[in-house]
C-alpha cells in the first residue's frame, strides 16, 4: 500500500499531522506532495516542525498569483509524480484550492489508466461540509473533490446528510469526525502550559481573540471596516483588549489602509498552534471567520462568534456555542453580550482523538479489499 497525500495550507498541515504520525509510526510506504499555497514560515514551515512532519518528497512552487496559474501549475506537476510513483491512496483534506489541485490530478491520472489495475483511490477527507453559499471558491472546491473521489470521510451526521442529498451515496462514506479533535487531544498538555499569556502580558478571560482571513471579511473593505469598527466598540465597552493574528491575506489589505495597533487592537503576525490554542483556550471569547476554528471553539468551549453569513459547520449551531453574525455591527454586538457570561460546555461533536486511526484503518481494510 502507497500513499500520497497533497497539502500545503496550515490547516491541511494541522489537521494531517496526526494521520502522517500514523503512517510514519507503522512504517507504511507514503509520501507527501507540497503545493506551496502556503508558503512563509509562520504559515507553513513552524507547523511542519513543531509536528515532526517528514519533509515533503515534491515541492511544487505553484504561483498563487492567479488561481489559475496556481491550478495550472499544480495539477501539470503532481499528474506527473502520480505517473512516476503510482500510489494506491491519494489523499486530500478539506476545500483549499491545494485539495482541489491535487483530486484533479488524480482523476486526470486515472482517465488512463481506468482500463487496469493502476487505478489511484482519491480519498477526501473532511468531506460533506456546505454552506450552502456557492460565492466561496471553498463551496465550489469541496462540491468538485467529493464528486470527484472515491472514499469520503465525513465528519458528522449532517455533513452525511449532504453528500446523500447530492446523490453521492454509491461512493464509499465513513463519518470518523474530525482529525482536529485529534491534534488538538495529542497537544493539549502542551497548550496548557504554554507561556504566551505571560510574554504578551494578558490575563486569562480579560481580551478578546480574533482572527479573519476569507475574502468576504478582508479584501471586500465595508465588511473589513464593520469589524473593526466592532472590535473597537466592543473593546471600549468591556474594556478589554482584542489579540488579532493577522493572516497574509488580511497582511496585504491591513497594509494597504494603513492599520495601525491601536487602544483595543493588537494585531501580531500569524501565531505559531500551541500560542494561539493558549490563547484561544484562555480568551474571553473567539470573534473568527475560520472554519477549523469554529470546530476548536466546540471542543475546548470557548464562546465563537463567526463573522460570516453562513458557516459549513452547522453542528456547531445546534448546540447554540457559535452564533452567526453576517458583518452587521448590531449582531457582532448582540452576540457579544449573549455569549459574554455565559458557561461553555465543552462538546466532542468532531470525534475523541481518534479520528485518523479510524481513517487509517479503513484505508488498511479497503485495499485488502481490492
Ligand atoms: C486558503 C484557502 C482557505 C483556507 C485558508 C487557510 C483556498 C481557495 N483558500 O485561503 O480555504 O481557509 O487558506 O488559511 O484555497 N499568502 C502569503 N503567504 C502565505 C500564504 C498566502 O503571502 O504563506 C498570500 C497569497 O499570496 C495571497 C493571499 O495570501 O495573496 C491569499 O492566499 P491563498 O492561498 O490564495 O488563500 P488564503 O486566503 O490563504
Ligand atoms: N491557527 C494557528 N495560528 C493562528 C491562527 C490559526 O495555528 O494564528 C490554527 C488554528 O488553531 C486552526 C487552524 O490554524 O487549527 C485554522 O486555520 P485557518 O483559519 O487558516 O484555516 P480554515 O480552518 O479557515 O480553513
């Protein structure tokens, strides 16, 4: 049995890691493919070393300039190391444009070799989320790599519910939950005693954390100018500080405007995972527009309040520990004071830390299959 597996971004790297682990502790024949969409250290580099990632066999530098020199790019090259390694296993995690790269190439692969025994199983795992708000290339990307894979692992009973709904059920579906749940059970010691809260000067429960990044929140500058101006307010109302770990996106536009630190903002570069799960873990409340974040805020119970109109992980919402605000200063206010006495459950709504033995073991027990 080989494995190839594609990622790039810090939450493919996160949410991979543990499976990787197992691979590499069972000595099984894999290797991985770096797209190179997330290319500085603090995005990329940090992640691979804190969590003993073997360094990638190919390193694509596909230009994330335009998508479509980056898909370009990316699908010519990994089609090519497909031919020279030929994989049992390719597989992808989540609805990144490096996901997207790498089930294409994949299915490009296969179209020839469809007629033998070289076919290559496309794995998606992370599979089924929708938000149902086809604006974000991240919906069209997920729609694409589950049509277009063989094994889904979805992590939840909704996420299930939306792959049946498009009818998706001939493929392989194992709902396993969620590889974060995984990570974040391996690193919590770790978090705990993490010394960040001391260097930044903060006291536990008295700021506020945030961090955005989707196009809709930064490079579309009323949305970018309405949570700011909530953090701010917000800020002066509780008199506490907001930490924002600013993303590369987010970087360029904040740049370009001229932000600056001010009274209620602190905004620091991209935060290495053990200080920002500190951070998070201790913080009043998480104002985010990530999606693994929302999945984190559950497990640790921390309050979330997601800063975008709609969010794939609706789970979350069931259990009334995320509110949706929209970019709507009167709701990101509401929700605040909703959330700001209120006690969190913690919830194991992605799964126990056991998710990518639980992927593992179906990809052993689907080869012996073949
Ligand atoms: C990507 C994913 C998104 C995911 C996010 C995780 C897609 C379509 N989007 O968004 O789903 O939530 O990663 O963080 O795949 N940049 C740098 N340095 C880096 C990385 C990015 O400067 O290391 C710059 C890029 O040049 C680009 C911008 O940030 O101008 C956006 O990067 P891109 O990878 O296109 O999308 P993300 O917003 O990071
Ligand atoms: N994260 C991190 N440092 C930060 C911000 C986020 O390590 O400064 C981690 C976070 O704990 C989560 C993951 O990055 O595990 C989420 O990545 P991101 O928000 O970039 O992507 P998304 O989940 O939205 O696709």
């Amino acid at each position: 049995m080989k494995i190839c597996i594609v990622l790039s971004t810090r939450p493919e790297i996160i949410k991979l890691a543990p499976l990787i682990k197992i691979l590499k502790n069972n000595n099984n024949k894999f290797f991985l493919i770096n797209t190179n969409q997330h290319y500085i250290n603090l995005m990329s580099k940090v992640f691979f070393d804190l969590f003993k990632i073997p360094k990638p066999k190919y390193n694509i530098k596909a230009s994330t300039k335009t998508h479509g020199m980056f898909f370009s790019k990316a699908i010519n090259e990994i089609e090519k190391v497909l031919y020279k390694e030929k994989p049992n296993y390719l597989i992808v995690q989540g609805d990144t444009n490096t996901a997207l790269a790498g089930c294409l190439a994949g299915t490009m692969y296969n179209r020839k070799f469809i007629k033998n025994n070289h076919k290559i199983s496309i794995v998606h795992i992370e599979s089924g989320l929708r938000s149902f708000d086809e604006m974000m290339p991240e919906e069209i990307n997920r729609k694409l790599i589950d049509n277009l894979s063989d094994i889904l692992f979805p992590p939840t009973y909704i996420d299930v519910k939306n792959i049946k709904n498009e009818k998706l059920s001939h493929k392989k579906i194992y709902k396993v939950g969620n590889t974060i749940s995984d990570i974040l059970k391996m690193n919590l010691s770790k978090i705990k005693k993490n010394p960040i809260l001391k260097k930044l000067n903060l006291k536990k429960k008295e700021y506020f954390l945030t961090t955005i990044h989707r196009p809709e929140s930064v490079d579309n500058i009323k949305n970018l100018t309405v949570l700011l101006n909530s953090f701010e307010k917000i800020g002066e109302y509780y008199k506490k500080k907001f930490i924002f770990s600013v993303h590369p996106r987010t970087q360029k536009i904040l740049k370009k405007l001229n932000k600056k630190n001010s009274k209620y903002i602190n905004f620091l570069k991209p935060l290495e995972y053990l200080d920002f799960m500190k951070l998070m873990l201790d913080s009043k409340m998480i104002f985010t527009d990530s999606g693994g974040i929302q999945e984190e805020a559950s497990i640790i119970g921390v309050p979330c309040i997601t800063l975008r109109n709609s969010t794939e992980r609706q789970i979350t919402l069931t259990k009334k520990i995320n509110i949706i605000t929209g970019y709507n200063q009167r709701k990101i206010l509401n929700a605040t004071k909703k959330f700001y006495n209120k006690k969190m459950k913690k919830y194991k709504l992605f799964g126990n830390g056991d998710v990518s033995k639980k992927i593992y073991m179906k990809l052993i027990s689907n080869f012996k299959k073949q």
